[in-house]
C-alpha cells in the first residue's frame, strides 16, 4: 500500500508489485485517502496488450495505477496534461508537443539560460488543478512520480503563466495562438476519460484554461534564442 498526494488530494494505491513504492517516494503522505486505487489482473494484461514491448507487471501496475488515479482527480477538477512545465522565479510554463518534437530539449535550454531560478516540475505528465478566485479560474500545475523516461521533476508545483506549443524551425519566434490552434493543439495532449460527465468536466475546464492562460505558437530550434522568444513574448503581452 502506498499512500502519496497528487495535486493536493491524498491518494492510496493498493498496490501488489514494489515498483509503485520506489516511483512514488517523496510523494508520501499521512493524510487519510481521499482516493483509493488497486489494479486487477485483467487490466494489467489488457495494459500490456496497448503497451509495445515487454514490461514486467510492477511496471504496468504503475502505469494503470495513475491512469486510473487522474480518471478519479477529474472529478475534483484536476487533469493529465501531456506536457512539460517548468517554473520560473515561481510562475509556470507550459511546453506541448508531440512526442520527438523538442519538449525535452526546451526544458533543457531553459534550465540552462535561467539556472537556479529555474525549477523543473514535471518533464511529461504533470497534474493541472483548477482553483476559483471569486468567478475567475485559475490553474496550477503540479509534479507527480510520473515524469517520463528522462526522469525530470519535483514534488512542488507553480500557477500557470503561459503554454507554449512547441514546432521545429531554424528560425524561432514565438507568437499568440489562434483559438483554433489552443483547441485543436490542446486537446492532442490530454488525458481524455470514456465516462460521459468525466468528458464534460474535462471539455469544461479546457475551455475555462484557454480562455485564461496565454497561448502562444513557439517555433525553436537547438538554441537558447528561442527560450529568449518565449520568455519575452510572455512579458510584452502581460499586462501591466
């Protein structure tokens, strides 16, 4: 049994393979469950017929694990993005792409430009939560175990500054996102449940996230100038 907070709700995995503990340390937590999850062996090989490769059952536990776990957050208006968020001098930001694209490699060249004052938060599946102030929404991002195969994140999370999809391009620039583009690229990156209401949560917190959060286009390439294209974009269309 493992117990651990995702996104600031208490979760117990009735987990049967270790794996789960390892994945999960720095996590931990003592808080009675909100949420409880254990995986049976049918979905461990239904799991393993969508999984290319060979995985061992703890691995696939783990996956099932937070598959089911963030089908369970939606209900407390939290989602999986697809994404790699970082934090600076405590603000998030947002890189989606598919799968090759440079997520990674921009994560890394922020790190590189901004150092210290620079913190990783989730490299691939981080946690969005959406909190209300009054009418408005607002939404933070936060790190999970789950971090994808370059292992890079934390337990800490940041409010959400700006989201950046990402495109290969010798020349980088970075410009606003038509509503189009937020939609269509945006819903490629979530974490979509089969269940009617979950699906109707979901479409409504995605709407309230574009029409909050800053969307822009990021065209980048190997170097530190597109970091400087993003950072600068976000600056010159905040309002004072």
């Amino acid at each position: 049994m493992v117990n651990c907070m995702l996104a600031g709700i208490p979760v117990q995995f009735d987990n049967r393979f270790p794996q789960l503990a390892g994945l999960c340390r720095g996590y931990e937590t003592d808080l009675p469950p909100a949420i409880r999850i254990s995986v049976s062996a049918d979905e461990l090989e239904a799991e393993r017929k969508q999984q290319p490769g060979e995985f061992s059952d703890g691995y696939l536990e783990t996956v099932c694990c937070y598959r089911k776990a963030a089908m369970q957050l939606l209900d407390r208006d939290i989602f999986v993005m697809h994404a790699s968020v970082v934090a600076l001098d405590g603000e998030g930001y947002a890189f989606l792409a598919p799968s090759g694209v440079g997520k990674t490699t921009q994560t890394r060249l922020w790190q590189q430009h901004f150092g210290q004052r620079l913190r990783v938060i989730n490299g691939d599946k981080p946690l969005i939560r959406m909190v209300h102030d009054g009418e408005a929404a607002q939404f933070h991002a936060y790190g999970t175990p789950w971090q994808g195969k370059e292992g890079m994140g934390c337990n800490a999370s940041a409010p959400l500054k700006a989201v950046f999809f990402l495109k290969q391009s010798r020349e980088p620039g970075a410009v606003p996102a038509t509503h189009t583009q937020k939609v269509d690229l945006l819903f490629r990156q979530l974490l979509m449940p089969v269940e009617p209401e979950r699906m109707m949560r979901l479409l409504n917190m995605a709407d309230k996230l574009v029409s909050s959060v800053p969307f822009y286009v990021l065209s980048c390439d190997m170097t530190e100038a597109s970091v400087l294209c993003a950072y600068h974009a976000v600056k010159e269309g905040a309002p004072e």
